[in-house]
C-alpha cells in the first residue's frame, strides 16, 4: 500500500537547521510532484515547497525562501527538506505529500530556545 514517512523533525534552537526525510513506498515516486506542507499549532496547514517530478524546478512559500531547500533522489524514493535559520514561527507538523494525493503522518519541529 501506499505509504510516505517522515522522519528528522525535533527540537532546535533559533538558527539552527534541521533536515527532514520523507520516504515513500507502494508508487511509482518519480511520476510524482512531491511538496512539504506545515501545520503550526492552531492554524491551518500550509504550502511549503514542491518539487518536479526530475527535480529540475522547485517553488516555496515566501515565508521559507532563501531558507528552505527542497530536493530529491528518485533512486532512493525520498524527498527532503533541508530547513536552515529557522525560527519560533518555522514551529509545526511537518508533511509530505505526493501531488496532494497521498500524505504522510506528519513529522514535528520545535523551533525553541
């Protein structure tokens, strides 16, 4: 079936960097768009950045540009989200998603000193 886990959230301190995996399983990966999503408590969920299918074009939210970067490695089925400078406001469930069809769990990220 089919499956995407996160994984490398926790908590930081402001400024510190954090890197988030997202592995998936039971599709064909590579015919997919692959985005992060974030849900800070009590809000609703947001756009974070998305991926191509090859990788070659990326897009991210304002909030995280120049900060945040997405990648990902077809061969090994993950998306990762490196998140560098972050801050209090960066704090949230952290998901993945594949075109909005498919979801992970969620992993979180405490961006607290």
């Amino acid at each position: 079936q089919v499956q995407l886990v996160e994984s490398g959230g926790g908590l930081v301190q402001p400024g510190g960097s954090l890197r988030l995996s997202c592995a998936a399983s039971g599709f064909t990966f590579s015919n997919y768009r692959m985005s992060w999503y974030r849900q800070p408590p009590g809000k609703e969920r947001e756009f974070v950045a998305r991926i191509s299918w090859s990788g070659d074009t990326t897009y991210y939210a304002d909030s995280v540009k120049g900060r945040f970067t997405i990648s990902r490695d077809n061969a090994k089925n993950t998306v990762y989200l490196q998140m560098n400078s972050l801050k209090p406001e960066d704090t949230a469930i952290y998901y993945c998603s594949a075109d909005r069809l498919y979801w992970g769990q969620g992993t979180p990220v405490t961006v607290s000193s």
